[in-house]
C-alpha cells in the first residue's frame, strides 16, 4: 500500500464534481462556553499535523455513505445540527494554546 501524498489529503485539490469546499469558521457561531484542557494523546496529535500534516492522517477515520433519490435538506441540516448541539466533542477546535 502507498503512503497518502499531501495532494491526496486536501479535498479542495481533488478535481471532481461530487466534492464542495467548504469555508467553516468555527468560531463564528456560539460564544466559547468552556475551555477543556486537551489530553496527552490530543497533544501529541496535533504536535504531528503540526510537523507534518501527513503523520496526523493515522488518527482520521472517514466513511462515504452514498444516498440514492431525493433529499430533504432542510430536514437533513435540522438533523445534523440537532446532533452537533447534543455533542460537546463535535463542536470542539483545538488552539494551538489549549
């Protein structure tokens, strides 16, 4: 098996019709309600996408779930945001002073 390259880890450098970038502030939503310090292991993961962005890839899982017919994308947005709003962890950033 290769190892990943850097172009083939940055989704807004894949030219194809099915990827959107995305322009995500995490920071222009909600006020910071709580500053956690990061654990040990959270450190040493972004201690290595600091040194090379490639070493942090072993920590990510991704699934592609392909959906057939229509969509309601309100319902879908209302449903994601329902769960973000349930889940501190998939709200959370990590600063390079946490």
């Amino acid at each position: 098996m290769s190892e990943p390259t850097p172009e083939h880890t940055n989704s807004a450098q894949v030219d194809d019709a099915r990827y959107v970038e995305v322009d995500f502030d995490p920071f222009a939503g909600a006020a910071i309600t709580a500053v956690i310090p990061t654990t040990e292991a959270q450190r040493e993961v972004w201690l290595a996408d600091q040194l090379d962005p490639v070493a942090s890839l072993a920590y990510n899982e991704s699934v592609t779930i392909a959906l057939r017919g229509s969509i309601d994308t309100e319902a879908m947005r209302t449903a994601i945001k329902a769960l973000t709003q349930r889940h501190d962890v998939l709200r959370a950033v990590m600063a390079p002073n946490c």
